[in-house]
C-alpha cells in the first residue's frame, strides 16, 4: 500500500485524502490549525443572522472517516518523499499532495486598526462583522470585487445600507455588458458600485469615513475584503508568478512525487498562464489526490468559475480580456446585454477567431450556457454561432458568436 502525505486539512486536502482511500493508498493529513475552520467559501454566511453568529451552510462537505491526521504542525520545507516541520519532526511518504491553499494580501491603508474596521480575513471577522452592522447605519465594503458582493448581499438581505468600492477583481473583472447586469441587480438591493481604492481611514474614536481618491466617504462600519494568493510552500522546485507551486495538467510539481492542489497551486499551460486553483480546490484535490496514489488524471487547461449573486448566476470559462492583454496576446472581445438580467462576453484571437474566453450573467434558476464547449480552446465564432455539437441551450453564447462575426476579419 502507498503511503500518502497530505499538507493541508482544507477542501482541497480533505478532498485528495478521499480519494486516497478510493484508490487504496494510506494518507495522513498535516494541517498548521489546532482546530479546522470552516470552508472560506462559506464565510459570507455568517453574516445572515443578525448575531452574526450564523452557521456556514455553502460549498460542498467532505469527510474522511479513517484518515490520520496531524494537527497544530506546520511543515517549512517539502523534497522528494519527505517534509519538515517548524518543529524539527521529518515526515516521509512514497509522495505528497501540497494543499495549503491560500493566504489573504493585507490591505494597505492608513487607520486600518480604528474600532469599525474590519479586515475580512477569518470566520471570526466575518462573525464579528455580522454582530457589528447591528447598529452601523451604513457599510462601506472595500476591496475584491466578487467576494464583495457576496458580502453586500448578504447585509442588504438584513436592511443595512451598503455600499461596496472595489479595487481588484479575483478571478478577473467582468465585462462592460456583465458588469452592467450586476450593478443594475445590486441597485435594485440598495447596493451602489463604485470603483475605487481606500487611502486612509478616519475618524475620532472609531472608523466613521474614508479617503478614497481625494474624496471623503462617511461610514458607519468598514469592511476590507483582501485578496488571497497562493501560501508558498518552500519547495526545490518551480514556482508561478504568483509564488504558488507551479503544476502541469496531472497536479505535478517539478519534484518527483510531489503535487499540489487549490489554493497553493499555479497550472502551468493555463490560459492565461499561472492561474492559481483556489476556485477549484475540491476537483483538483480531488485528482492530485488519484494521481498521488498511481491515477492519471488530467485537468482542463481552461479554468471555470461561478458565483450566485443577487439571484444571478455569473459563470466565467477562460481568461478575460483585460488578463490577456496585459499578457500581449492578439485578442478581440466581443459582449453584450441581451435582457434585462442576461449578458454575455467572448474573448477570441484576432486572426484566427479562435474563442479562448467566455462568461455569462443569466437569472440563477435557468438552464447553464455551456461555457465548458464554449471556451474548450477549440470553439470558434463560427462554431458558436452555428451550435455546439454536445451542449445545452446556449443562445446567449450563440447570439453573442454571431455578434462578433459580424466584424471579425478573418470570417
């Protein structure tokens, strides 16, 4: 039997110890925490009662029932077959399966430690925000655009007046026509958008405005939503721009036997290249976890990704525009609103009208669009346009497709 070692007791860890038990190998989980929090995806949801002291409901629940597991011990250094703890101990395995996940960025800005201020960067922030909006008569929320509007969502859902200033979008900004359905959706809440980067924090005895642009906006609480990126676990191998592990489509990392999941790991071939894998920690732990006892599991190169908001479902396959031209591909994009609540975007090469990113904003109860199809590396515009033999009704897509026909140059 393969003996496994996994470091990290999240979704993603949790996730590849089952699927070690599937395929027969022996894993032993190493996590850093005394106690296991909560999935970060289901943070928001403490704020839905109004104590604040709600339970966290969202994401998938995984189990390993005969698991060993080391807990309060965090491992400072990984090579082939073995780890090393902080606290001198050495653990060995035939291999390893690297889930750290993420760490959050801490937000640069003067005043932050004002009473009223909140760093949303642990279950214990958001219950304690939950608790706070009580009696704040209104919210600035700052910072990472889409857990942002989960935030938004769920204080507006209570009847506090919020406002969200966003200054990053994880995984990536949404597009002109998307960005449009969205805002309308989160005015209809009382919600304002507005983009925008907190300077300095102010106020006497506690948080009551911000500097944000030369402007001053009063506020009654405040709530940072920091970005997260990868926890750099310190390996003899390659690293992503990030400082996430760097992995091909098998989970691999360049140190034999060795490979890593969610949040700390990079896909390398990626379009666009290096993105991190927090969004799919389950499915990745999940297939590094087959891989590390004997598997051969292949993960997609294009990444996916959907957030329910507002009773939107927003669903992105597929880099962004903004990413790819920063990045000097030779791309076009092509986007717009067709309803009320609906909005579609491609993004394709120029010359070879090759479609490499789609997303869609739709009401969260309809039928899925098919964005897999869509953004697979091989759809075309014309393809698109035409049908896409294998997927669900996707005429939002299609109507976009036929959209950028129109005056893509190479048709």
């Amino acid at each position: 039997m393969s003996r496994v070692l996994i470091v990290g007791g999240g979704t993603a860890g949790t996730a590849a110890a089952e699927e070690c038990a599937m395929q027969g190998a022996d894993a032993m989980i190493i996590d850093r925490l005394e106690e296991p929090e909560p999935p970060w995806a289901s943070w928001p949801d403490f704020l839905s009662s109004p104590e604040g002291q709600g339970r966290a409901v969202s994401g998938p629940v995984t189990r390993v029932d005969a698991c060993a597991s080391v807990r309060g011990t965090e491992i400072i250094a990984v090579r082939k077959g073995e780890a090393v703890a902080s606290n001198g101990s050495l653990f060995r395995a035939d291999s390893l399966v690297l889930a750290a996940g993420s760490r959050f960025e801490p937000p640069v800005a003067q005043g932050l430690r004002k009473p009223g201020s909140f760093v949303l960067d642990s279950a214990a922030r958001y219950k304690e925000l939950g608790s706070a909006s009580a009696s704040a008569d209104r919210i600035l929320i700052c910072g990472e655009g889409a857990r942002g509007l989960q935030v938004a969502e769920r204080l507006s859902v209570r009847g506090t007046k919020v406002s969200l200033m966003v200054s990053c979008w994880q995984p990536a900004k949404p597009s002109p026509p998307v960005l449009e359905v969205i805002s309308d959706a989160a005015r209809a809440r009382g919600i304002s958008l507005v983009t925008g980067r907190v300077h300095r924090v102010v106020g006497l005895a506690r948080a009551e405005a911000v500097i944000a642009g030369g402007e001053v906006v009063p506020c009654g609480a405040l709530a940072f939503v920091p970005r997260r990126i990868p926890v750099t676990v310190p390996l003899a191998g390659l690293l992503g721009r990030s400082g996430g592990v760097m992995v091909d489509r098998c989970l691999r990392a360049s140190v034999p036997g060795v490979f890593a999941a969610g949040g700390c790991a990079e896909l390398d071939g990626s379009l666009p290249p290096g993105v991190a894998l927090d969004g799919e920690a389950r499915l990745t732990g999940r297939a590094a976890g087959a891989n590390s006892a004997g598997a051969n599991v292949r993960i997609s190169a294009v990444r996916s990704w959907c957030l329910t908001v507002f009773g939107l479902r927003w669903s992105r396959a597929g880099p962004d525009a903004t990413t790819c031209g920063s990045l000097g591909m030779d791309l076009r994009a092509i986007g717009r609103r067709w309803h009320e609540d609906s909005a579609c975007g491609l993004v394709y090469e120029r010359n070879t009208g090759r479609v490499i990113g789609a997303e869609v904003v739709e009401p969260a109860g309809s039928p899925s669009a098919g964005l897999g199809c869509s953004a697979s590396g091989s759809a075309t515009l014309k393809s698109l346009a035409y049908g896409c033999t294998g997927s669900s009704d996707i005429s939002a897509i299609s109507d976009t497709a036929r959209l950028g026909l129109t005056s893509w140059s190479g048709c």
